[in-house]
C-alpha cells in the first residue's frame, strides 16, 4: 500500500509514517480494517453530536433509545446482506414486517382466544403467537425465493411485487384498522423501560460476552497451534482480549447508567418494600430486550455466515455463480435459503416493531427495504455480490440510526435527516471505491 | 498399480462415451461422438473454436447434460446429470476460466462443495488450510497466500488452486481444459510435469488445447473435432504435427481429398 501520490489536491506529507505504527497495530491484531474503521466513524458521529448539543447528546437514555430504534432495521439488515451477497436483492421485508406484525395482534387478539381457545393467562401465549408469526414470514419468504430461484425471475421484480402486494394484504388482515393490545409479556419484546432485563443481568450478559471472546481467542490460538500455523503474538491475543472485553463492559456499564424514572422507580419500591431514600432510587433499566435479541440474531447470523456450508455457498455463489454450480453446489437451494431466512428475520423485526408500540398499526415497516438496504450497504456489502460482512450491516445500521437520531435531536425535521443519510449512503460508497482503487 | 500406457487393447476404458449428441437451439454442437479414455492415457482434444471439443468435455464433467448417447465408467453404465455426479465418480475438471470464486481463500476453493466440518457441521477452516498447505507443497511450494481472496492471486497462482482442488480429491479421470493458457513458460512447464506425474499414476486426462505443440507434448493419443463430430483418432507416434493441423483445419482424414492442399497452406 503506497501513499496516495495519485490525488493532486493532497500533498504526500508524512501521513504514510505517522500511521505506519497504526497500520502495523492493524496487521498484528488482524483486526478488520473495515470494522474497525466503521466504529470510529460511529463514535465520530456520536462525539460530533454531542458537542454540538452541549454534551446533552451522549447519555445512556439517549444511547438506549437509539440502539432501540436501530434494531429492527439492524436485525433486517443481517439477512440483507446474504441476499445481496448471493446477487440478489429483497424489496418485501418492509412490508412483510408490517404483515407478520399484524398477524401478532391478530393472532393474540382474535385467532388465539377465538379460534385456539387460549385465554389471555393461557402460558407462553406470547411464545407461540412469536413462532407462528416467525413461520408466517418463513413463509412469505420461501414462495418469494421459490420464485426467484426455481423458476427464474429477477429478485428485483419479485420482490417489488411482494412489496406491493403485501403491504396490501396487511390492510386485508385487519379491514384496514390497527390492532391495539398486545400481551404484556409480548411487549416486553419492544423494550422501552418495562421491556429491559435490570442492573444485574445486564451485568451477567457481560460476563458471559467476556468469556466468549476469551474463549474465542483461545480456541482460535489452539487450533492454529495444533496445525502448527503462525499464530499472533502473545501481546495481541492480549490486547484484543482486553479490548473486546472492556467495550463489551462498558456498554453494560452505560446501559446501567440509565435509571428508572421517578414514578416508576417509587412504583418499584412500593411493590418491594422498600422505602424511597431522599436522593430518590437509582435502579439500572440494562439492557432492552430488543438489544439482546440483536446481539443474538447478530452472532447467529455471523456464525451461519462463517461457520457454516450455507454460508460459504452464500459467498461462493456471491463471487462466482458458474464456479458455484460447478463445484455442485446446489445454488437454487441456497438462493431460496436466503429468503427463507429474510421471512424470519422480518418475523423478528416484526415483533421488535408490533412490541415497541403495544399495537400492530397498517404502516409497520413502511420504508424499511431503503432503510435495511442502506445499512447493509453502508457496511460495506457490495451489489457487485460476494462482499459484506454481517457486523458490518448492523453497524451500518447504527451509522445510519444514529445520524437520524442525532440530527432530529438537534432539531432538524426528517425531510432534513433524509437528505443527510442519502448523502452519507453515498459518501460511504464513494468512499470504499476510491479506497478499494489505490488499494488494487 | 501398473500401468501401460498407449495401449488401449489390452484393458478396460477408463470412460466410454458412446454416440453422443448436444444440440443448442437450432446448433447441433456435438453429434454422435464416441470417445474412449484408458489409465494413464493422457488424450488431446484439438479443434477449431466451436468444434465441440469443450461442449463434449461439459457432458462429462456434468455441467451440461448430453441429449442422447451412452457414458461408461470402468466398465459401469454412468448416469452423470449434475457437476456432482460426476465428482462422485471421480471425474474432476479444470475450466478454462479455472471457476474460482474469487472472493473465496485458496482453502474455501478447493474444497468449495465438499468442505470439511467438525462438530455439528462447522466449517473445519483449519483442518482445510492445512490440507491445502499439504496439497500445494507438492504443486505450487511457492505459494504462501493461504488466507488471501483469490482474486488476489497471479494467473499461475489460481491455477495451483484449481489444480488442487482437482488432484487433491483422487480424481481418477481429469479433464483439463486449456490449462495453460493464461500462464507463462515457467508455469506451463510445471503443468506439463504434472500432467506426466497424474499420467503415471495411472490417471486418465482429456486435455483440451490449442496449442499443437503442448498436445504432441503429452498426448498419447490425438482426437480431431470438427463441426461437431470427430474426425478421427490417431496415435500421436502416427501422425505429424502438419497432417493434425490438416484434420483441424480441413475436418478430414489424411490421404482423403483436400489433405494435401490443407498441409500446404499450413
């Protein structure tokens, strides 16, 4: 990699040396450059906000209702990027988000009680409207990638039709009226200050996400050892271990940063007995249960990525579709596989959405497939297929949630905060290809 | 396991094809081509662009199915109706274009469809780089890029890779075709002493080439296509290179009318 001598209006300075160290930090840690410079641009748009607020901006309450509001389009944008990888691309989440989100309420408030005879106090109502709510999208999902690869015709096409027609099945589904009143216990899907897990499994998330990486990197060292490949040096294994540890920690410690309110806080103590200290109580809200539902969807998909056959046909077909087929691979399977689990995750968003407002309203998703698409490329998934990563979309989810939050927070209306993520979208790409260029 | 090459007579055929015919649309690309390929019998296919050759070799390794005809494997009727039919008979093939996904590691290539897996099905990417390490110390010792994107990779580089994945599964028919047709001398030589070593241990090769020398180089035996069908097959002792040019060139026999004149211009 040469220093930039080809653009003229940049002189080659001293940059090169000055991060040399850096760029060897880079390389020993194997750290992915992407990411890596993906979270820095992530907490560059955090800092800038907050300064420009005042430090009003980058508090936990603030941060929480963030995060809360990226997961659903996060959460879709993990599925996005194996479909667009594979060459494709899915216009219908958004819409099949709003169905499936529908099709909660409908279930809970009519079919369940009505049809099943399952009461309200009937067990786990909420876990079985979610799995067959979840089959519903898988569904939706199978016929759409039925179509796509069985029979031939362009995902761009049958997708848009399943983003028209089923964002009119939705108004068919509830005669064109919003569905109000959820399970409780289904809500809690949708986080906000009930639906979070408290201080002290917030705390226990940690943990376990602590010993994960530690396990991770030791497994990893091991198994290179056992074949005798080079491994990184032991201060990396370090470093990285320290690293990921203390970022997984302090966004629990933030997330426990952020207290009940006063009313429901009192309400707290009343119902255990205890009595209100003059100060007022400070009792962590941690984490929602819709971030740990990303976090899970995030290391799952990752790993079916990854780790899995799936996965690499994914990519392989991604990179060279006849090189796929001709490894006999069976590629239409995969491609239909890709939507399959598109439907799924929607059930998942869904859930986060039809939660979040205690209600299934006709508009549940409208936009997404931008929104979701927009994420998953500024992470870094290229439509040329065959490029992405899966935490790169979902921190081109952040990316973009956050921008929206922040300038809403500073008081700009959202024609304003459309105009500044559709110049962000294409600054980011412009960006990979200016910098895929020097680097070939 | 020996092995006498070049004499088809005394054991049986690796790969009969009999009587087989491909048409695309209106164009009947190959018609009623029978083929035979014994161990360690190494056949060059050569033919103008469009003659069939590749098209005949795609029946085999199954990426395209044959509209009639008879393939037999060892002596066994063989239905081969998909890449993996074939793989599953020991029928590997290196494309013209190598087929390499490129965004795809030198391991995940090689074993892209048939990957190792640990435990509840993982990937086993460290049990795949070190059987990569091993294949290509033989091949390729040179090569180090083991975690590199191919598209990374130089033209003799990627085709190590291709190479591997072909060798590396015990293939016991090999169809190559143009293998050394983006390298340079130092690599096409290494190909050539390849394909004398899979010669020798008794695997059968279609090589595919249009370089006449290359095919007199290793070939035992020399098939002509032309328009479709094949001219003839000839012992590559039997023929000079000037009366193969003839074949490719006029699509007919030596000594039939028109030979002579297609030897002059050439």
């Amino acid at each position: 990699m040469t220093n930039v001598a080809g653009t003229a209006n940049k002189p080659p300075t001293a940059q090169g040396s000055l991060f040399e160290p850096l760029r060897r930090l880079v390389s020993v840690t194997e750290i992915d450059l992407r990411l890596f410079g993906m979270l820095v641009a992530l907490a560059v748009i955090l800092v800038g906000f907050d300064f420009l607020s005042g430090g009003k901006f980058f508090r936990p309450v603030n941060m929480v209702t963030l995060a809360v509001q990226a997961t659903t389009v996060a959460v879709l944008a993990t599925g996005m990027v194996l479909v667009i990888v594979s060459r494709n691309i899915d216009l219908s989440v958004g819409s099949l988000t709003g169905f499936v989100a529908m099709s909660y309420a409908l279930l809970m408030t009519d079919i369940l009680p009505n049809v099943l005879g399952m009461g309200p106090d009937f067990p786990f109502r909420w876990a079985i409207a979610l799995a067959l709510g979840i089959g519903v999208g898988a569904a939706f999902g199978a016929l759409q990638g039925f179509i796509i690869a069985y029979i031939g015709v362009p995902s761009f096409v049958v997708t848009l039709g399943g983003l028209l027609s089923i964002r009119g099945a939705v108004w068919y589904l509830s005669n064109g009226a919003a569905i109000t009143g959820l399970d409780p216990a289904f809500n809690l899907l949708g986080g906000g200050v009930r639906g979070s897990v408290g201080g002290d499994l917030t705390w226990l998330v940690g943990a376990i996400g602590c010993v994960g990486v530690v396990y991770i990197l030791i497994s990893g060292r091991r198994q290179r050892q056992r074949y005798g490949f080079p491994v990184r040096p032991m201060w990396a294994e370090g470093l990285l271990g320290v690293l990921g540890c203390a970022a997984i920690l302090g966004v629990c410690a933030f997330a426990n940063n952020n207290f009940l309110p006063e009313s429901l806080a009192n309400q707290y103590a009343q119902d255990h007995g205890m009595v209100v200290p003059p100060g007022g109580l400070h009792i962590p809200v941690g984490l929602p249960y819709p971030i740990i539902m990303l976090i899970g969807v995030t290391l799952l998909m990752t790993w079916v990525a990854n780790r899995r056959r799936f996965g690499r046909y994914v990519y392989a077909y991604g990179g060279n579709p006849d090189a796929a087929e001709l490894a006999g691979i069976n590629t239409r399977w995969t491609i239909m596989k890709t939507f399959i689990l598109m439907g799924i995750l929607a059930a998942v968003a869904g859930a986060i959405a039809a939660g979040r407002l205690n209600a299934a309203t006709l508009d549940i998703g409208e936009g997404y497939e931008l929104y979701v698409i927009a994420a998953a490329v500024v992470g870094g998934t290229s439509f040329a297929g065959g490029v992405g990563t899966i935490p790169g979309a979902v921190l081109g989810a952040f990316v973009m949630q956050s921008l929206a939050y922040g300038l809403s927070f500073l008081g700009v209306n959202s024609p304003g905060q459309n105009v500044a993520a559709g110049i962000v979208l294409i600054l980011a790409v412009a960006f990979d290809a200016w910098n895929r260029r020097r680097g070939s | 396991m020996t092995v006498e090459t070049g004499t088809p007579e005394t054991s049986t055929p690796l790969v009969e094809m009999r009587h087989i015919n491909v048409s695309f649309g209106g164009v009947h690309a190959v018609r009623d081509v029978s083929i035979e390929l014994y161990p360690g019998e190494v056949i060059g296919l050569v033919g103008h662009n469009g003659a069939g050759k590749s098209t005949l070799m795609r029946v085999l390794s199954g990426a395209h199915p044959a509209d009639s005809g008879e393939i037999v494997i060892s002596g066994k009727t063989a239905t081969i109706r998909n890449p993996r039919d074939a793989k599953d008979l020991a029928i590997e093939t290196i494309y013209q274009n190598l087929a390499l996904a490129d965004n795809l590691d030198a391991p995940g290539n090689l074993f892209l469809g048939r990957e190792m897996t640990t435990l509840m099905g993982q990937l086993d990417d460290s049990g795949m780089e070190s059987e990569t390490r091993k294949v290509m110390e033989r091949l390729n010792p040179n090569f180090t890029r083991f975690k590199q994107a191919c598209v990374s990779l130089s033209g003799g580089q990627r085709q190590a890779v291709a190479i591997a994945r072909a060798v590396y599964f015990n293939a016991r028919i090999l169809i190559m075709d143009e293998p050394t047709a983006a390298l340079g001398p130092a690599e096409t030589e290494q190909v050539h002493d390849l394909i004398r070593q899979l010669k020798s241990e008794g695997i059968g090769i279609f090589l595919i080439s249009h370089d006449i020398h290359d095919v007199f180089d290793l070939s035992d035996r020399i098939s002509v296509m032309y328009q479709g069908h094949i001219v003839e097959t000839v012992q590559r002792d039997a023929v000079s290179t000037d009366e193969v040019l003839g074949m490719i060139i006029a699509g007919r026999r030596p000594g039939e009318n028109g030979a002579v004149e297609a030897t002059a211009v050439t």
